[in-house]
C-alpha cells in the first residue's frame, strides 16, 4: 500500500519516524533522491524533503492505524 505524503521540516521527520518506528512490519519511503527505511531518521534526512515522497509498507500489513496516526502528513488528490 502506498500513500504520498507531504514532510515540510525536522519535526515533520521526527514525527513520522517517532511513529512508524512503533510498527513491526517495513515501513519505506520513496522519493526521486532515494529509497529508505522509515525507521531511520538518517535514513529520511538523506532524501530531498522538497521532492514528492511516498510511503510504502506490505499490502499484507496492518496499516489503517499507521494511515490514520500519519494522515496530518498523507496528501490527497
């Protein structure tokens, strides 16, 4: 499942990695500059926060809770 989202700063990114590092399945984010864990907040701060991200995690996965802590930084439309 994926869902763009939009991260403006560093607490945009402490946030999220604060949150998806409470989930025990993978938790990725995409953008043009990259691919990372979610759960590493190096990790997040490597891609490029100006660019269209994307999170992604296993279809097979629980992730209504996770959509619904995230959904101030997920991007409709």
């Amino acid at each position: 499942m994926m869902r763009l989202i939009k991260v403006k700063n560093i607490k945009d990114v402490e946030t999220i990695n604060h949150i998806v590092s409470q989930y025990s399945f993978d938790i990725w984010i995409h953008g043009k500059s990259g691919m990372v864990d979610a759960k590493s907040i190096l990790g997040i701060f490597a891609l490029k926060l100006s660019e269209p991200l994307t999170l992604v995690v296993p279809d097979d996965a629980n992730y209504t809770p996770l959509f619904k802590e995230l959904e101030e930084f997920i991007v409709f439309g």
